[in-house]
C-alpha cells in the first residue's frame, strides 16, 4: 500500500470507505486516481497487470455511489467468486446468468429494480434479454463496469462477439459513468475499446507492465519427457502453476508429480464442479502446492506465495501468456516465468484455432439436421456423432449460428429433478449441513418409496440454499443411498429461428474469417517471443506500448543473463553439429516423401529461400515447411490462394505468413516453362 495525493477528489470519503466496506489502510499503485477518476463521473479505461487490484477500482465506488453498479464478466466461475466474496464482507451482491431458472432470474431482476442489490454481475450475453435492459433501466445504474474489457477487441486475445455489442447497450442505459477494465490491452486493442464502447474522451490509465521480480526464462525441449523433469525441477521452488493446452495433457503431468510425491492438485474442463472448487481450495491453502491446469484456472486467484508460472505448451497470444504469468510472485518477491517450448506445440494450437473455425461444409450440415426438427434436445455429443465430427467444431459452429441470430439455445438443466426416497432415508443424519437441510425438506415432500418430481427453483425458497448449494446436497444424499435422482437433460435445447435451406438463411461467415486470421497473428506474436534474439522483457513492454531503449540488458531473462533452468538431458537447444541446418532434439525431421512430379526450378528456388528464412528466423528449415510440403508446392506450382490452401500440409497460417512469396516462386517457375517433370529416381525406377 502506499501514500496518495490529499488533492484526489473524493480521497476522504475514499479512504473511509476502503476502511468501512473493505478492511484496508490504503490503495495500491493508481488505484485512488482511478477510483476519482470514475466517482468523479468521468468514462475511464483502466489497464492494470494480473494482481494490481482492478476489481477495486469499481467495487468501491459501487459503496460510494448512490444506485446499483453492473459488473459485466465473461466467466461465471470468476463471478461467483467474487459474489461471494463481496457477500462475506456484507456487500449486497448478486449475479443474474444462464444457470439460474427463469423464476429465480425474475426474482433477482425484480430484486435490482427495487434497490437491494449495490453490484449485479452479468454476463455479456445477459443482454440479448429484452426483459433484463427493461429491469436495467428502472433500476438507477450508477456505474456500468466492463470487465476483461480486451474482449470487446477482435485484436484481442478472448474476443467474445458479445462484448462488441456493449456499446449499444451502453447507448440505451445512459448510464452515470462507465469504466472498462483489463490486465492486457495492446494501443490497438485499448482504441477498440473505446471506440466500441462509444466513449468520448475517456480518462484513459496504463499502469506499468514490468515486473521485475519475475524471471522469464524460455526452455526449447524435445517433447513429453522432458517437459516433465523440467516441471519437476520447477516444483523444488515451491508453489507454482503449470499451465497445459489439453486436459490429457495436464493429467499426465499432474500423474508425473505424484508420483515424484510433490503435492500437487489438477483442474480442467472434464472434472466436476465440486471437485474443481475443492482442487482450488487445496491450492489456496497449501503453502507449497503445484496446480497443473487449463488456462481455466487461476481466475480471481490471489495467492502471494506462487514462485513459478510454467507453461507446458505455447499459450494463444502474449496477452494470454502475461496475463497467466502475472499471477506468479504477486509478494514482490523473485519469481519465475518459464515457456516449455517445441514448434510442435505451435501446430497444435493451429489446429485448435482451425476447430474454433469450422468449415462451411460443417455450417450446412449442422443447419440440415437442426432444420428439420422444432427442437434438438439429445446434446451436442449427440449431434456430433451424427455428423461425424468432433464434439469442439459442433460447438463452435453453433455458437456462430445463435450469433448470426438464426438459433437459439435454451439454459442448462432445464426441467425437472426426479426424487425417491430411500427407506435408507429414514433416520439417516448427514455430516454436511446443506444435506441435513436438503433431506428434512424431502421428507415433507415425499413418501418413502414415492416417486415424485420438483425443480431447483423450488427448492431453494424451502431451503434457502442456492442452486449450487443444492446440486451439491442432492449428489451427497445420492451417494449416501438415501434417494435416487434423475437430473433434468443437462445440455441446452437447440432451436432453429427459421426452416429455409442453408442457401437463405441469411449466415454471412466473413467475420468468423476475419477472426481466425486474427487468432493466427496473435499466434504468430506469441512465437516470436519465443524464438526473440533480444531482451524478452523489453519484447513484451513494447508489445503492450511502452518505451523500452534498444540494445538495453535487464539482467532478468534467459537472453540478457543466460537460462535459470536446466534439465539433465538438455537437448532441448537447435543441434546445428548434427546435421548443418539443425533440428530440435526429440522431434524428428520428416523423410523425404517426394512427388513423382514436380518442377525442379520450382524446388530449389524453395530450399534457397527456405534456407535462407531460416537463417533470418534462427529456426530449422523443416520449421517453416518439411521436405514432403515444400516438394508438393513444387508439384503443384499453385498461382492463387485456394491453389496454396489446397496443398497438404498446408494451412491459413502457412499462407498468412509465407503464401504470397511461395506463390511468386511457382509463378516464376511457371512463366520459365519449367512445369513439373518426372523425378529422376522415379524415372529411373521405372527404366529399370
């Protein structure tokens, strides 16, 4: 905490509240000019790095500011946990999202408009509500807060289409003041904020990136195995997180710590909720514990104590890399920030991007079997196996088309629970007190041995638990043998608005292309500070728009003072002595499958210019584009885009980044007459 200016507005009533509301003696670095900044009535846009405190800078003025402030997040885990957080210090809080019934949805709306609430959360798709902007505006909105604000950007790393349309709600509400809040804006995303949030001349904030007291450190290995000594060694500096792109990958590793006996928990997608917060918990309360997880994890976690932040495999853009790093050393004391790199990992997450982005073949097929029934209500899982694809590209195809507004999608669990008491029910006594409260109003509901049915919505006014609370007692007393349940499908009804033929139904894909090339640059930036010559902390300053003087050493990064980590078999550097253009350790470079025709100008014009890119990047050739690739151009000599894109091995990125020259070579080739030929040892073969 440090001292601020007695000349802020507001800095009494300020600092009262932060004690009152908050049970802190004083702000942050830039916390009390943003917190004047925004009770003064001025538009703010603030960028503070990962553990900065920007959840104060709206909660406080939500304390301060007659009316309700409306918090929107993208994350229902993330607002959760700070509802609750607010709740345990007597705030008046809620949220209002897709995992409430409609009745308690209507009750928590009705609830705003009549005042009891100082902050709502929402999530951004709240909006699409009619019912919910009406409860907005008879409500008084003090303050409309934004939080990861970098979503509104499609140069952001998370855009969410939803976020885009903030701006016009925020047209509507007319709200006193707004502030939009993020750990990571580039100058090109925070003008995207502004100018989708239609704010005219906003009192604009960047608190500074560096943070000295992490160490960042990039580590090229070989594959599997030695990302997981390296993790090992990570683990003897005490408590990290190890931030993994799949969920096999985060349990083998999570599996390779057991086994070495450090403590450690997992977190991913394909594990329940109550094991999930119980995963978080251990991490929050064991001094020296090791999370492995999915970049899920670490929202709204605050723990000084993490001395590492590793990740196993190439994050999706710089935002999300310093962001996840930033949740390392937030005690000010050392700290390392530590990238396992192997390119192998970038194709990975070029492949995601691809599923993130079906093609349009997938659209049509999606739309023939959704058009022909009222309502699709057998999950996704289902879909997908009638179409033969994976469960990731049915899912992003339909958020697409409820985007494009031509399906919509019903709230999870809906309908109805299905209980029999047990005669086991009979005298048994929980040790959980939600269950005790649970099993006493069953009782009264239903026979022993009946068969009956009720909705969450109604148990929670007999209870008075939340829904959370009650999904996790009902999973108890099953578990106990004191009733049987039968959920309610737990996916979300599918609807298509309209019934016409793929060709009219109005889904224009342009900007679902647009962003997949965004995804992809974002990417490539990402490997560029993997493979940087120069000072990463400098890389990652300029990125994020500060002024950082060329040719200037930190002293706390791999380049500038050489490797902190090392690992017993450390192959993990470019072998330049084994075979001259070099090859990283633990992947092999690809034999050559050549063509039986292709055109030999067009292939070694390609070698030199691989060669020399190479050369230029500090990467092996077979990097930019292997043998069997780079002679399928030279057989194919393609003049055009969708020429390039048809070639295997090929994809959106190859041509972002190196199509166009690729293309200038085989059009050379082909206005020299040199079309593709025989291969000699194919003709010699065949003479023979």
């Amino acid at each position: 905490m440090r001292a601020v200016s007695a000349e802020l507005p507001f800095i009494d009533e300020m600092t009262a509240g932060l004690k009152q509301h908050f049970k802190l003696d004083g702000f942050r670095s830039r916390q009390a000019e943003v917190i004047s900044s925004v009770i003064s009535g001025r538009n703010t846009v603030v960028v503070m790095p990962t553990g900065a405190g920007k959840s104060l800078c709206y909660q406080l003025p939500a304390m301060l500011l007659e009316g309700v402030t409306v918090v929107v997040s993208p994350l229902i885990a993330l607002m959760q946990d700070q509802v609750e957080a607010l709740l345990s210090k007597g705030i008046a809080a809620t949220l209002i999202n897709s995992t409430l019934s409609d009745l308690e949805r209507a009750d928590r709306q009705r609830r705003m408009r009549q005042g009891e609430f100082k902050l709502v959360y929402v999530a951004p798709e709240r909006f699409r509500s009619e019912a919910f902007i009406s409860a907005l505006t008879e409500a008084r909105v003090a303050l409309y807060a934004i939080d990861e604000a970098h979503c509104i950007s499609q140069w952001g790393h998370d855009f969410r289409p939803d976020y885009a349309l903030l701006g016009q709600v925020r047209k509507r509400l007319r709200p006193a003041r707004t502030v939009a809040l993020t750990a990571t804006a580039t100058p090109e995303v925070r003008d995207d904020i502004v100018r989708v949030l239609l704010m005219k001349d906003p009192q604009v904030y960047v608190a500074g990136f560096d943070r000295p007291n992490l160490y960042l450190d990039v580590l090229q290995v070989g594959g599997d195995d030695e990302k997981k000594e390296a993790v090992a060694q990570l683990a003897k500096q005490g408590s990290g997180i190890v931030y993994c792109s799949t969920r096999k990958q985060t349990e083998a590793i999570y599996d390779s710590l057991k086994k070495a006996r450090v403590e450690t928990v997992q977190y991913h997608a394909g594990m329940d909720d109550d094991d999930r917060r119980a995963a978080q918990e251990k991490f929050m309360a064991v001094e020296h514990s090791v999370a492995v997880a999915t970049n899920a994890f670490g929202m709204g976690i605050d723990k000084p104590g993490i001395r590492f932040v590793a990740h196993a495999s190439i994050p999706k853009a710089v935002e999300a890399y310093y962001q996840e790093i930033g949740r390392a050393g937030r005690d000010g004391k050392d700290a390392h920030a530590v990238l396992l790199f192997n390119h192998a990992d970038v194709y990975t997450q070029e492949r995601l991007i691809a599923s993130n982005f079906p093609a349009e073949t997938l659209f049509r097929d999606v739309w023939e079997i959704l058009r022909r029934v009222d309502n699709f209500d057998r999950g996704v899982n289902v879909l997908a196996g009638q179409l033969g694809a994976s469960e990731f590209e049915v899912s992003a195809a339909l958020r697409v088309l409820e985007r494009e507004g031509v399906l919509s999608r019903g709230h999870r669990g809906e309908g109805r629970y299905g209980i029999q008491m047990l005669p086991e029910a009979v005298g048994h006594n929980p040790r959980s007190n939600e269950a005790r409260v649970l099993l006493t109003e069953l009782k009264k509901m239903f026979p022993t041995g009946a068969r009956g049915s009720t909705e969450l919505y109604l148990l929670t006014r007999r209870t008075g638990l939340d829904e959370e609370r009650l999904r996790h007692a009902l999973t108890l007393l099953e578990r106990a043998g004191a009733m049987s349940v039968t959920r309610p499908f737990s996916g979300r009804t599918i609807s298509v608005l309209s019934h016409e033929p793929w060709e009219r139904a109005g889904v224009d894909l342009r900007r679902m292309r647009e962003q997949e090339r965004n995804q992809l640059l974002l990417l490539k930036r990402m490997t560029d500070y993997a493979y940087a010559k120069r000072c990463r902390r400098a890389f990652l300053m300029r990125y994020f728009g500060e002024e950082v003087p060329f040719g200037q050493s930190c002293g706390t990064c791999d380049v500038c003072q050489g490797p902190k980590l090392k690992i017993a078999a450390r192959f993990g550097s470019f072998n330049k002595a084994a075979g001259g253009s070099g090859s990283i350790a633990g992947v092999a470079r690809p034999a050559k499958v050549l063509p039986e025709r292709y055109s030999t100008r067009a292939a070694e014009e390609l070698k030199r210019w691989r060669r020399e890119l190479s050369a230029d990047l500090g990467v092996p050739p077979f990097i930019i584009f292997n043998d069997a690739t780079l002679y399928a151009l030279a057989a194919a000599l393609p003049a055009t885009r969708d020429e390039f894109m048809r070639v295997k091995g090929i994809g959106e990125s190859r041509w972002e980044r190196f199509g166009p020259k690729v293309v200038q070579i085989c059009v050379m080739a082909r206005a020299s007459g040199d079309v593709p030929q025989m291969a000699p040892s194919v003709a010699l073969r065949r003479r023979r």
